[in-house]
C-alpha cells in the first residue's frame, strides 16, 4: 500500500512538470499532501499521540488543505492563471524530469543501504529534483513558489524514510518548514509582481 | 538553564516591547537584552565544554563565534537606534525585536549540540532576516527580502537533507537527534559515499548563510536595501553562523576517508568565491555591493584556509573572528556615509574625506584593515593561510589565490580613494550639500579595530588556546 501511494506521488511530479494551469498546480499540491499523509500515517506506525497530530497538522491540514486554499487565493487576487510564456516549453521540463528521475533512480540504488527502502529514496529524491527544475525553468513567482513546495514535500518524504517513528525534533523542523512556506506564499505571493522579470532592481 | 533563562528573557523583552509600544522602553529593554547576552557569554566560558540543557553545549568555536556576537551587539543596537531615529514606533519596535530574535537564533546556534537544533536555529534566523531588510518598505526591499528568503529556504531545506541523509548512514530513526559527540563515535562506520553526499549537500545549503559560491547572491542583494546595522550582521555573526554548520560537520568526518574529498571541494569553492568577488569588485558600482563582495572574498579565503589544513585551521578561525570585528566596522559606517553623502552610488561620492573627515579616516582605516595590511590582525591570518598552502604544496592554489586578491586590492583602494580623495564623477543633481553627521558615531569602530590591530601584534594565551581547542579533533 505504501509503495502504491509513493508511485501516485512520483506520477503527480510528472503531471506537475508538464502542467500549464496554475489551478493544476494548486489541485496536486494538495493531492500530494494527501499522498504524504497516507504514506506517513501507514510509516510512522510507533508515534505516540502527540507526534500523530503534529504529523496529521502537518500533512494533513497544512500540506493537503491551507496551502492548496492559499494557492487558490493567490490565483484569484493575481489573475494569473498560466505559466509564462516566456517559460521553458513543458516538452523541455518533461524531458528533463525524466532525465532527473533517471539520475534518481541511479543516486539510490549507489547509496542502497539494509536501513532504507530504495523506492523512498528514488521518489524524494526525484522530488528535490522535480521542485529545483521548476524553480528554474519557470518565470512566475508563483511557479517558484510551487518548485518550493515540491523540495518541501521531498524534505518531508526524506524525513519519513528514515523509520517508524518521527522525532518531536524533527516534526519541530518540519513545523518551521511549513511555517516558512505559509509565510512565503502569503507575504510575498500577493505583494510582488508575478513576473519575476520585474524583479531587477538589484543587479550588478 | 542559564540557556532557558537568556531565551526566556527575549521572548520577556519581545513581549514588553510590542505592549509597552514606546521607543525609550524599547532602547531600555535592547539594552538589558544586549547585557544579558554577554552575561549568557561571560557565563558560558566559565563553564566551558558543560551541556547546559540537552542539544546544546559551551563548545570552544560555539564560544568564540558567540564573543564576537556579545561584543558587536552594544554597536550594533546603538547604530539601530540612530538608522531608526525617525520611524513611527511601530516600525521602530519591529526592528528592534526582529534584531533581538535574530541575535537569540544566532545564539542557539552557536551553541547547539545536534545539527537537527543547529537547523532549526539557522531557518529561524531566515525569517528574523526578512523583517530587518524589508526595514524600510521600499520595492528594493520587498524585492531583496524575496530573494533572501526564498533562496536562503531552498538553500536551508538542501541543508537538511544533507543531515538526513546522517540518518540513512546508521539506520537510526533518531539519528537527526544525536549530538555531534554521539555522531563522531559512529562516524568510522559509515559508508563514503553517504558522507560525501551529506557534506555536499550542507555545503551547498549553509552556504546561503555562510555567503559562499555558488548561493552567494543572495546575501549580495540583501546588503543594497538592508539598514547598516542589519548588514553588519548579515556580513559577520550570520556568515558565521553558515561557517559553524559547515565547520562542524567538516570536524564530524574529518576522521574518515572523504577529508581530501572535502578540502578539494572547500579549495575550489573558495576559489570560485575569489574569482567571483574579484570580478564583481573590479565593475562595482554601488559601494555596499562592493564590501559584500569582500566578505565573499573573506569567506572565500576561510573556505580556501579549511581546504589546506594544518596552520590553516587556526587561521581560518582567527581570520573569522577578526572579519566579523572590521567588517562590521565598515558596516556600522555605512549609515553615516549615506546621511553625508546621500547616496551609495559610486560615481555620486567623493571627497569625502574633506566633507567628514572623521568618518573619511575611519573608511580608510577600514579599508586598510580588510585588505590584511599591518597592523591589521587579519594580516597574521592570512600569512598563516599562504603559508598552510605553501606546506602543501598546492602551487596552483597558492598563484591563482595570490593573483585574485591582487586584483581584489586593486578593485577595492581604486574605488575607495576616489570616494575618500576625488571629486565625484556624476555629481547628485538636487546639489545637495554634505550632510551632518556626529563624529562620536565612529567611536565603536574605531574601538574594534583597535582590537584588531592589537591582535596583529600579539595573540592572548586563551584566545590561542580557544582556537586551538576548537581544532583540536581535526587531523593535524
């Protein structure tokens, strides 16, 4: 079931890398949240009570539902609806993500471990991969803001990898994470420009 | 639970601050912030190497890096206090309680023991950041508080993958807990390439705070908006804070097998951080830009000093502290420069020295002091990098270093004595006159390089023996 659920993660990456709607975008965000939900609530099968609803606030209410709503938001205050034109074509972006997932699945069979399951390793991984390539390739603030997300999502799978039970160290990590990510999309989603094209004011 | 004590007392500030809503208490409740860190600092060298609460501990370098902290804080909410003169008092406390957060992030850490603590501290200093560059509400600011936070919370979630990643290498579910002294017991059970992916990974990440290539961008344009004060920070105790992380963990393997892994790649990040600052340096155009150039040559230079070990080690550590006194310095000046000048355009400065000759000696002073020439302490450093470089017999390092520092002296006198003796070339057309500026306002700077030349000549016993015990678990 779990392997399930991480593949369906893996297959929205490739839906995400190739999308043109920022309505797109916004959906699988939080199909993902939902998707790590269900991986985390199946993985960390040792967490104490506490640990449970900081793990089901998380994923769950932040990843599944706020920020999904908060894309929505922005979406409608910034009338943006498509990437930029001036962004890589999506044939580009799929073809590098295909390239990144390859390079994924060869960085976790090199680093295979008795400690780890592979295809958690190739997924998180292929995500920091995917959220980087749509940072990159993409012009629109909002684009970044989905890249960001998607390492995020990645930071988390990596963190869920590592056992069956989630330090309250770690879920204070992963608090400040989202914590981060909230503030990110609600100052600067709706202050700046959309296009980062305009963001040139300070240059060499 | 002196540590407790010190976090409590911000959070107490912070909340008397934003209730009280009046500027005299604000400067009364910095201050008593400012006392109490370098209590917290006076406390922890004299229960060195003691754990005062799980996860964090009095370490030698965490020490060090803490006293430049505790001693560039007094100056730094002085500064504070004249740049935000005349903000509503709105503003005015927001400052001063994000400048007060930033430096309790900085503490902890500075003093944590777990690099899980060390994280959460670093992306917790991302957001006080942010409020003190979006300081002055101008597009430029809200542009640069864009790029810091999101490039610093890419850089930052990299980094803690780089520490998960420890986690794989035991297969321990609390690995991310472990202190740094649990970690090293385990370390020889490792597998390399695990401990070269992590180290890349960290690397990568904390140098967004380290301002290092290849994030180094992002402390640049943080530095064209961000009040003086904040600067001074940003360039010293926050760099600082990249370089602990990454120090740390360079310490943690530097017992297995990758370390000539890590120093060639500290080498040839130093390097592209030299090449970068030179090149920038040599077009510069905005005089704030041009000195965070210099602290990514800096940070280049301790970069390069890590890689080549043995004296290095130490030099890096000395050239560290040293920096974080004279660029602060310069840093701190920068507010005046603006009031006399109105601008930070290169080619809209000049004759400066004749128009406030006290800060005109200051800058030069500073300059002098940057540029590693006697009596400057950073002179000391930097002998004992070149000489580190020479035992190891790393010619090309030893020439291409040598030749972009030349060139990053060149950029760097050319341009400040334009601005210190020359007439300017695009005068400002509103024909403003000089501003006013007080004298006794470079008082703490001149104090810190003081120290600094004091440190050229002679290096007290504990401060030799801090360093030494800072480095003393990497391989001699």
């Amino acid at each position: 079931m779990i392997e399930f659920l991480i593949v369906a993660f893996a297959a929205t990456l490739i839906y995400l890398s190739a999308a043109q709607r920022f309505r797109v975008f916004a959906r699988f965000m939080g199909v993902q949240g939902v998707l790590i939900f269900g991986i985390a609530f199946l993985e960390l099968n040792e967490m104490a009570t506490g640990n449970l609803i900081l793990v089901v606030s998380e994923t769950l209410v932040f990843k599944g539902i706020v920020i999904p709503f908060m894309l929505f938001y922005i979406i409608r205050r910034t009338q943006v609806f498509k990437v930029h034109a001036q962004a890589t074509p999506s044939f580009y972006i799929l073809l590098l993500n295909a390239i990144s997932l390859i390079v994924s699945v060869i960085i976790a069979y090199t680093l295979q471990n008795p400690f780890i399951n592979i295809v958690f390793m190739t997924v998180a991984l292929y995500a920091l991969l995917s959220g980087l390539i749509i940072i990159v390739t993409h012009k629109l603030i909002i684009s970044h803001l989905i890249g960001f997300l998607i390492i995020e999502n990645a930071v988390f799978l990596f963190t869920i990898a590592l056992g069956n039970e989630m330090p309250a160290l770690i879920n204070i990590a992963m608090l400040l994470d989202i914590f981060v990510g909230v503030l990110i999309m609600g100052f600067f989603g709706l202050r700046l420009n959309p296009d980062t094209g305009e963001l040139t004011q300070l240059k060499d | 639970m002196e540590l407790i004590l010190f976090f409590s007392l911000t959070l107490f500030f912070a909340l008397a601050i934003f209730f009280m809503r009046s500027k005299l208490f604000t400067r009364g409740a910095s201050l008593l912030f400012s006392v109490s860190l370098i209590g917290l600092t006076i406390h922890g060298w004299m229960h060195i190497d003691e754990s005062p609460v799980h996860f964090f501990t009095f370490s030698h370098e965490g020490l060090l890096l803490l006293s430049a902290l505790a001693l560039l804080s007094l100056p730094t909410f002085y500064h504070g206090f004249r740049y935000t003169q005349n903000a509503s008092v709105k503003h005015f406390n927001i400052y001063h309680i994000s400048m007060m957060a930033l430096m309790t992030f900085m503490t902890g850490a500075y003093l944590s023991d777990s690099m899980t603590m060390l994280w959460v501290f670093v992306e917790a200093t991302t957001l006080s950041v942010a409020a003190l560059i979006y300081h002055d509400r101008t597009p430029q600011s809200l542009e640069a508080t864009w790029k810091y936070v999101f490039i610093c919370s890419v850089g930052i979630s990299i980094a803690y993958v780089g520490i998960l990643l420890l986690g794989f290498i035991y297969g321990r579910y609390d690995a991310a807990n472990l202190t740094f002294d649990e970690f090293s017991l385990l370390v020889s059970q490792a597998n390399p390439i695990y401990l070269k992916v992590a180290f890349v990974f960290v690397l990568v990440g904390f140098s967004t705070k380290m301002g290092l290539f290849p994030m180094h961008s992002v402390t640049i344009d943080a530095h064209s908006v961000a009040p003086a004060p904040v600067s001074a920070l940003i360039s010293t105790t926050l760099m600082n804070v990249g370089f602990l992380a990454i120090f740390r963990v360079f310490t943690l393997f530097s017992s297995t097998e990758i370390l000539p892994f890590m120093q060639h790649s500290l080498v040839l990040t130093g390097i592209l951080s030299l090449l970068i600052a030179a090149g920038y340096m040599l077009k510069a155009y905005h005089i704030k830009r041009m000195f965070a150039y210099s602290s990514l040559e800096m940070m280049g230079l301790v970069a390069i000093a890590m890689g080549s070990g043995k004296s290095g080690y130490y030099a890096a550590i000395l050239l560290i502290l040293l920096h974080s006194l004279v660029k602060s310095s310069i840093f701190f000046h920068m507010g005046q420069f603006k009031n006399v000048t109105h601008s930070y355009t290169l080619k809209q400065v000049g004759n400066y020295m004749k128009s406030y000759p006290a800060g005109g000696l200051l800058l030069l002073c500073c300059v002098v002091f940057i540029l590693a020439i006697p009596p400057s302490g950073i002179f000391i450093s930097e002998i004992l990098i070149f000489k580190s470089i020479i035992a190891q017999q790393h010619w090309i390092t030893f020439v291409v270093t040598a030749l972009l520092l030349t060139a990053v002296i060149y950029a760097l006198l050319t341009r400040v004595l334009h601005i210190l003796f020359s007439d300017p070339a695009e005068p400002l057309t509103e024909a403003e006159a000089p501003g006013k500026a007080r004298p006794v306002e470079t008082i703490p700077q001149f104090v810190l390089l003081i120290i600094v030349a004091v440190l050229c000549f002679y290096q007290p016993d504990f401060l030799n023996e801090a360093i030494n015990a800072s480095i003393a678990n990497l391989p001699k």
